[in-house]
C-alpha cells in the first residue's frame, strides 16, 4: 500500500471589528488528505491479429477468415468463452509494386496482392488462461499480440476503503493541528470528495509475439492497480 497525505492549512483568527455587535465569521481549519492504495489487477485485456495476403482480396479474405476461425475454435479449446472476445479492427489494403531505383517518367504502380488484417479483443478475469491463451494463438496463425493491459474489473468494490482511508487521515491530522496550534475544534463545516480519476489500465509494453515464438512459454506477472481518493474537511474551531 502507497499512502501519500497531503495537509492544508487554513487557520482565520478573529479580529476585532470596529463596528460594535457585528457578528465574525467562526475560525476555520481546512485540511485537505490524498489516500492512494493498490490493489492487484483482475482483468486483462488483449488483441490478437491475423494478417493474411492474397493475389486477390477475395484469396487474402478467405485465408484471413479460415485462420481467425482457427483461432476462435483454438482458444475455446483452451477454455475461452463467448462473452470474453469479440473481433475489433478489420482492414483490406492493396499492395502496391515498389518503385524501382530509378523509374522511367512513365511508371505507374499496379496492384500485386491484398492484405486482410483482423484482430480478436479478448477481456477477461481468468488471469490464468492468458499465456496458455497467447501460446495457442501463436500456434493457430497469429501474428501479433498487442494492446496488453491489465486492471480492475469494478473499481468502486475499493472505492470506499479509499475514501474511509483518506477521511480518517484527514480528522487525525485536523486533530494534531488542532492540539499543537492550541486551539479547539467545534464542529464540521463542510466535507468534500474530489471526483475518483479515471483507472487506467497498466499496459504491458514489449509483448510482440510472432508465429515464430509458438514453441515460447510466455510468463505474464499480475501488476497492482492504483486508486485514489482527495477528501477536504473544513472545521470550526475557536
């Protein structure tokens, strides 16, 4: 667990006012606790794509379409379910014949193959089925994994430790102030909780598996997700 806390401190002394019978506002203390926690990532997230290349983009949009049924058939055998994938992006471009050194004034490039790419997305919390997962796509014609990131399915389960952490800090700090500064706090005026940040998830960078690393075993550690919390109290005090 990371515990940053952050105090501000807002003391207003009273003053005496010249206009007899006019009421001062209360003294205040103002303190402000950030409470950042980690907790282990359940979810993973993942794309496998399949390129494929044809003389035709029909040829290229068979083979492409073979292989990803291959891959879908291949990670239902290791276990995978419906509700876990879903295909994502899908592209067809030509490919073009490459400039030779030094080209006539009148070349023009004609079309010499297609390129189908496809890709699966799969998202689950079986942590334990993705290098199996990685090593059968590889083995079924994958050609790259990529976009691998982990984090937590349902954030707000942490949500209110968090925010129970950071509001226990900030009445003990208020407290310590209260005592060194000699003075005595009231009552609260006001509470405020910050937005919750958007979890991110924590990519894994460097996962490039190609069809020649079907024969790797691939060895994925379960990182910590970090949640927040800014709590801000405000007090009378006198």
């Amino acid at each position: 667990m990371k515990l940053l806390v952050y105090i501000s401190l807002v003391l207003l002394a009273a003053v005496a006012d010249c206009q007899a019978g006019k009421s001062l506002p209360p003294a205040k203390l103002t303190v402000s606790s950030n409470v950042r926690l980690e907790k282990p990532a359940d979810e993973i997230t993942l794309s496998l794509s399949i390129e494929t290349q044809g003389d035709s983009a029909e040829k290229a949009l068979v083979h492409n379409n073979e292989t990803m049924q291959k891959l879908i058939r291949t990670l239902q055998t290791e276990g995978l379910i419906k509700s876990e994938y879903h295909t994502g992006q899908f592209s067809i471009q030509p490919v073009y014949t490459p400039y030779p050194k030094n080209p006539p004034s009148d070349f023009k490039q004609s079309i010499i193959a297609y390129d189908v790419t496809n890709s699966l997305t799969i998202k689950t919390q079986r942590l334990e089925l993705v290098p199996l997962l990685i090593d059968a796509a590889a083995k079924a014609g994958v050609n790259q994994v990529s976009n691998l990131s982990f984090g937590i399915k349902d954030p707000h389960i942490y949500r209110s430790e968090v925010i129970a952490e950071a509001t226990a800090h900030a009445l003990q700090d208020a407290q310590v102030l209260a005592d060194s500064a000699k003075v005595t706090i009231v009552r609260v005026l006001d509470i405020s909780l910050d937005q919750p940040p958007e979890i991110m998830p924590r990519p894994i960078h460097g996962i490039q598996y190609a069809a020649k690393m079907a024969n790797s075993t691939l060895f994925l550690e379960t990182p910590d997700i970090e949640l927040s919390a800014n709590v801000k109290l405000v007090f009378e005090i006198k």
